[in-house]
C-alpha cells in the first residue's frame, strides 16, 4: 500500500497538546500494553459476543483513533483488514496466504509465527519501522486489532539488520482469539449506522481526550512525516515492555 499523510494524521504528528503528546509519544515508544477487558480462559468464541462488544473491548484511547481510520481513510482500512486476516488465520491455526508483497510498505519484513515450546500456543511477531511516521500508525492500527480480537499484544524494541535499518519497533501478539469470524472494519461501519451505538461510541471517546487519525501512510513516507518522525524520536527515551 502506498498513501500519503493526511491532515489529520498530520495534527496527530504536531498537536501540542499535552494530552496528545503523551498519547502519541506512547504508541511511537510501543508503551502501551494491551490488556483485553474479557476472560480468554477458553480457546471458544463466546456465544453472546456481538460486534459492538467486541468494538468495546477496544481501549477509549485507542477506539475514536480506530474508528475514524476506518471510516475516513479507504488506505487506512485496507491495512486493519490486512492485518486482521493474518492475525485471524494464524490463531485459528490456518495456513497464512497472505502474499509476502502486501507487506512492502507496511513492516519491513512479513510477520513470523512461532510455537510455545510443550504447547499449542503461539505468538505472532510484526516489524516496524522505528522511527517513521507511518510504522507508528500502522501499529497503533495492529493494537487495535488485536484488542478487538481479544488478543494481547505487547510493543518492544529489538536490534536487527534489515537493509539499513539496524532497529526495530516489534509488535507480539499473544492469546486465545475471540470473534473470528467478526472483521473489524465491517463492525464499524455497521457501528456508525446505529444511533444509539455511534452515541454511546462518542460519549466514551470524549471522555478519553485522544486525537483522531483517519488515515496511514506507506514506510516511504513524505519528507514532512519524516521529519515530524525524527523529531519526535530525539524527544522519547527507549521504554521496555
């Protein structure tokens, strides 16, 4: 996928507020931890688990951002559903037909998938750029991901060498997956149509005091994008997850 910066994007990179700032320098630190709000004791969807509860699960920091990407941004929603579909498959143990190319200008290599030794558990490894604008985001997308689906997923720094990029945001995504047969995109679209979901949906993000951000771009980001993305690099100190 290759896109732009969008505008709102762009106000999420350089908003000074002090609430934005601490919400984006979080995710670009991969700070947060996500912690799904539902047991996953059992490896079996719950019968009574509806796509707005499932959009639920999604932290209110985390849930305006998702929602508006989805609905605002088509290249934003191409990338949750590309992530979705390797994520759904790979934890319901099924061969992953994802193709290698769709990764191009998302992770700087495809995701890998590794077994719990003396166990049926596995979890799930993506790479993203360090700095970039457009790693950044597209993180924040997979954290939102993976708390729709249940999953916990876990941001953390890693020394590799990848062309000429010595280090990696790498995102581990771990657990028992919840609503597989549940897309997220198709949950907030159908969201949106409901008044008495969409205002529920407002009063929660309100309260949450988050930006919003409607749209991803590609690893090859604009020079701008660059630039906010080294900016805010020297400003942020290495966090361990």
């Amino acid at each position: 996928f290759f896109f732009h910066q969008s505008k709102v994007l762009s106000e999420f990179m350089s908003a000074t507020d002090s609430s934005m700032e601490h919400v984006r320098d979080q995710f670009f630190e991969g700070e947060l931890q996500v912690t799904p709000r539902l047991s996953r004791s059992h490896k079996i969807d719950q019968p009574c688990l509806t796509p707005n509860d499932m959009i639920d699960r999604i932290d209110p920091r985390l849930r305006r951002i998702i929602l508006k990407a989805c609905t605002n941004s088509f290249p934003a929603s191409k990338v949750v559903e590309t992530f979705e579909e390797y994520i759904v498959r790979a934890f319901s143990g099924k061969k992953v037909k994802t193709d290698a190319s769709c990764w191009d200008d998302i992770l700087l290599e495809p995701p890998t998938i590794t077994e719990k030794r003396n166990s049926d558990d596995i979890f799930v490894k993506f790479l993203f750029h360090p700095t970039s604008s457009s790693g950044g985001f597209n993180r924040l997308l997979l954290h939102g991901v993976c708390e729709f689906h249940g999953l916990k997923a876990v941001s953390s720094a890693m020394q590799i060498m990848i062309d000429d990029v010595s280090e990696a945001r790498v995102l581990t995504a771990t657990g028992s997956l919840l609503g597989r047969n549940v897309k997220l995109v198709d949950a907030v679209m159908e969201r949106t149509k409901s008044p008495t979901a969409a205002a529920s949906s407002r009063r929660g993000d309100e309260s949450s005091a988050v930006p919003t951000a409607a749209a991803t771009v590609s690893s090859s980001a604009t020079s701008n994008a660059v630039s906010d993305a080294d900016r805010l690099s020297m400003k942020m100190q290495s966090i361990q997850v």
